[in-house]
C-alpha cells in the first residue's frame, strides 16, 4: 500500500506542465531560503519540508515517463 495513488496524465504536454511548475515552485522556495527570506526555524524548516516534497514529486514524473518510454 503507497502513500498515494499517482494517475497516468492525459497528455505528454500536461506531464511538462506539470513538472515546470513543481521546479519553478521549488526554485521560489530556494531563492526564499538563499536569500535569508524566512521568518524563523519553523518557516525554514517548513519550506525545506516543502522542497523535499517536491522533489518526491518529480522523481514520481520521472518514473512515469521511463514507464512511457518503454511502452513505446
């Protein structure tokens, strides 16, 4: 049992749409962090948790997309 459920995307567009969102979102979350942008150890801690998750994210479309490749 996964912690989630991860549906395949209606089309190869949206699966970039996608991902160019999640990076473009942790690179907000970075610049946050690398420029001292954060209210104390709780909002830095909570934005690096957030980072992380991301990251999780565009491994999972990284997977899909090897999954598509090799269907092809």
């Amino acid at each position: 049992m996964s912690g989630f459920d991860v549906y395949a995307l209606d089309s190869p567009q949206a699966a970039r749409t996608f991902r160019a969102r999640l990076e473009k979102r942790k690179n907000e979350l970075q610049s946050y962090i690398l420029t001292g942008d954060v209210m104390d150890w709780a909002d830095y801690r909570r934005r690096v948790g957030v980072i992380e998750g991301i990251d999780e994210a565009l491994r999972v479309c990284d997977d899909l997309e090897k999954e598509g490749e090799a269907r092809r």
